[in-house]
C-alpha cells in the first residue's frame, strides 16, 4: 500500500537531521523551519521565536509566488495538518528544483527512503509545481499534493474523492482507474538508461535548470522594476515639491517688487509736497522738520536696500532650484529609460521561457511516439516468431538490430531524432517459402 504524501513528506523532513519530525504536528513547533531556511534557502532570515519564524516563512514564500498567498500560515503555526504539508511541499520544490541545492536534491533520491514509485511521485509532484508556478493558488497545490500517478500513463491523475452518506460510515477509496483524468499534461517518461531513477533524470535535466534559471531572472527583474517604479515616485513627487517652493517664491518676489514700488511711490510724493512759505514758519520749525524729513529718507533708503538685498537672495533661490530641477527632470528621463529597457528584457525573457516550454512538450511527444512505435515493432517480431507453423515464413532475427539512442539529446527535428534508430532490413529464404 502506498504512502500518504503526508508521511512521505514527514518521512523526508525528518531524513534531513534539522529536527527531530516524528509527526507532523512537530512541525508547529517552527525549528525545522527556522533551521531549513537557514541552511538551504538564500533568505538571510534569522529568528528567536515561533511567531517571528512563520512570519519571516510566510514573507519568504509569499516573494517566492507573487501571484497570491498559497498557504494560511497562522493555520500552519495552530498545528493545522494540511497546512503543513504545503509548507514542506513548497520547501522541497524551492530547494530541490528552483534554487537547485544538490545536497537536498540528494535526500529524495535516497533508494533506502524513497521506492521508485514514490521518487517517481517525487518528480511528477516537483514538475507540476514548476510548470504551475507563476499561477499557483491554495486550491491547485491541494489538488498536485492529493494526485496520484497512474499506472498506465505514468502521469499524475485527479485524486478520487471520499464519499460519506448520512446513515452510512466512511466509504474506501476505490484504486484509480486507467481512464482517470489527467490534470497535467506533462509527460512523465521513465529512462531506461543510467541511473534508472526518473527523479534524478528530471532533476539533472537541462531543461529543468534552464526553466529555473529563466525564472530567478525574471523575478530579478521584477523586483528592479519595483525599485525602478518606487524611485520614479520619489523623483515624482521631489519635482512636484520643487515646482510647489519655485512658484511660493515666484509670489514672493512679485511683493517685494510690489512693496519695493509702492516706497518708491511713497518718496516721490512726500519730496513732492510743496514747501511752506517762510512767513508761516520760523526758523526753528523748518530746521526741526527738516531734519525729520532727512532721517525719514534715510530709513527709506535703508529699508528698500533691504528689500533689493531679499529680492537678490529669492532669484539665486530661483536660479538654484530651477538648475536642481533640470537634474531631475533629466534623472527622471534615464530612469524612464531604465524602466523600459527592463520591461523589454523582461518581455525577452518571457518569451523565451514560453519558447522552452514548447520545446519541451514537443521532446517530449516524440520521445513517447519513438517508444510507441518501438513497442509496436517488438509486438510484431513476438508476434512472427509465435504465429506460424514455418520457420521461413518469420523474418531473421539475426537481421534486426536496435541501437538504443540517448532521449535526453533529441533535436526538436523529428527526423533527425528518429535518425537514431537503424532496422536492417529482413531477409527471407526464399527457398523455404516456395518450398
């Protein structure tokens, strides 16, 4: 009977000597998290308690899946079963296939752990969740975890659901059918050469790292972008603020100029007043005023220097804030730039992993046409050699030889790959057939 994937993962995590993982519910406890991503994941994470350590574990895998959170943490710490194998399913993906660390990778192709059914399971789990990544919600990495993989197709099928009735207990779950869903189309070809581990395979395949690859970069990129958009803003609103402080200024020199004219004003008219006869006034009163009206002038003439002195500061204020504005502005050009060359690389880069992914599919489709038709040639030659009385009638087998070709180098040319494969021709003895 094979494993819950609940145990394989207990099984796995607790071969790792981080912390002793008996039982699942261990795990609530945060140190094998806490020292897992210390030693295989490059978070630079450090943490004192449980909560501080689900917190940085949640912060980690929701950079590591921008496209929503895929596990309820806080369920996970409370002991939540189900929450936890996501939290070591998703660990064991992020280390063994997209940071690729050979130590760990090394744990799930233990044969004294793991049978070749279950590190087939392995593989058929890491690669769905490797296609699936960018996409990846609560629900479909439920539905990856409680695949199964068939026996027939070798490929990960809808799990069976358990049926309760109200006056009836738990029903058994029937095994799956040949006919079961397929939920993912990747084909899963098991290599019959080298190590005969399809883990292995598919770990050490270039594919797999070139996938991986394209990915870190891609969210390398993202995360420039961000950093791209998040100055754009500062830049954005510093100009604004600089507009804002030009045109306060602007309104300030306009008074100045305004106050400056009107003392100006003020002057011509007292020095216009007509002056009074010297028969109204005596000597004494002219002297005294006089003097008043000199020292009025003087602190005129004092106070428009001083406003002259103000009106000089605010246009150096002008002029150095309008030539610090030219450096933003031209800033905010280049990093307009920046942003489209990145969103461009990106765009590349996208493409690029999609082309990959085609090519994939498409290996893999003629590798498994390449097996069925060479499935289908040793069902004719057992065929001819049991049907029939005469020995004539089936072809030499000594004419028929199969050289075994390397499915890992198959050209995306169909018939280049198919050049691989070599039949001599049959021959018959003629004598015995007219004999």
């Amino acid at each position: 009977m094979e494993d819950s994937w609940s145990r394989v993962c207990t099984r796995w995590a607790h071969s790792l000597d981080l912390s002793p993982v008996r039982e699942l519910i261990s795990l609530s406890d945060g140190k094998f998290f806490a020292a897992f991503m210390n030693k295989y994941l490059p978070w630079n994470t450090s943490s004192n308690t449980v909560s501080e350590t689900f917190h940085k574990l949640e912060a980690g895998i929701r950079n590591e899946f921008p496209f929503g959170p895929v596990v309820r943490m806080a369920d996970a710490q409370a002991g939540h079963e189900e929450e936890l194998v996501k939290v070591l399913t998703l660990l064991m993906y992020l280390a063994a296939v997209k940071h690729l660390i050979p130590s760990l990778s090394a744990t799930l192709q233990d044969s004294k752990l793991f049978s070749k059914e279950v590190q087939l399971r392995f593989k058929c789990i890491l690669q769905a969740l490797m296609e699936q990544h960018s996409v990846l919600t609560p629900s479909l990495l439920s539905e990856i975890m409680m695949s199964k993989v068939s026996e027939t197709t070798g490929q990960l099928t809808a799990p069976v659901l358990r049926t309760r009735l109200a006056d009836k207990p738990h029903t058994r779950v029937t095994k799956a059918s040949p006919g079961s869903p397929v939920i993912f189309s990747s084909k899963v070809i098991v290599s019959s050469s080298g190590s005969g581990s399809p883990l292995k395979d598919f770990l050490d395949s270039p594919q797999t790292r070139q996938v991986a690859t394209y990915q870190r970069m891609v969210e390398e990129r993202n995360v420039q972008t961000r950093m791209l958009r998040t100055e754009l803003e500062n830049e954005k609103t510093e100009r604004q603020f600089m507009s804002e402080e030009a045109n306060r200024l602007k309104n300030d020199k306009k008074k100045l100029e305004e106050e400056k004219e009107a003392l100006k004003q003020e002057l011509r008219d007292k020095m216009a007043v007509p002056e009074v006869s010297d028969s109204s006034l005596n000597e004494g009163e002219l002297s005294q005023k006089y003097h008043q009206v000199l020292n009025e002038q003087k602190e005129q003439g004092k106070y428009l220097a001083k406003v002259e002195q103000q009106l000089y500061e605010v246009e150096e204020d002008k002029a150095r804030l309008e030539t610090r504005l030219d450096g933003v502005m031209e800033k905010m050009s280049s990093a307009t730039d920046d942003k489209y060359r990145v969103e461009m690389s990106r765009d590349d880069m996208m493409l690029n992993l999609t082309e990959t992914r085609n090519e994939n599919i498409l290996l893999s489709e003629n590798v498994e046409e390449l097996q069925g038709q060479i499935e289908d040639l040793s069902q004719q030659l057992q065929l001819s050699f049991l049907s029939g009385g005469k020995k004539s009638l089936a072809p030499s087998v000594a004419s028929f030889h199969f050289n075994a070709c390397d499915m890992k180098n198959i050209s995306l040319d169909a018939d280049d790959s198919v050049g691989g494969l070599t039949f001599n021709s049959f021959r018959e003895n003629m004598g015995d057939v007219m004999g």
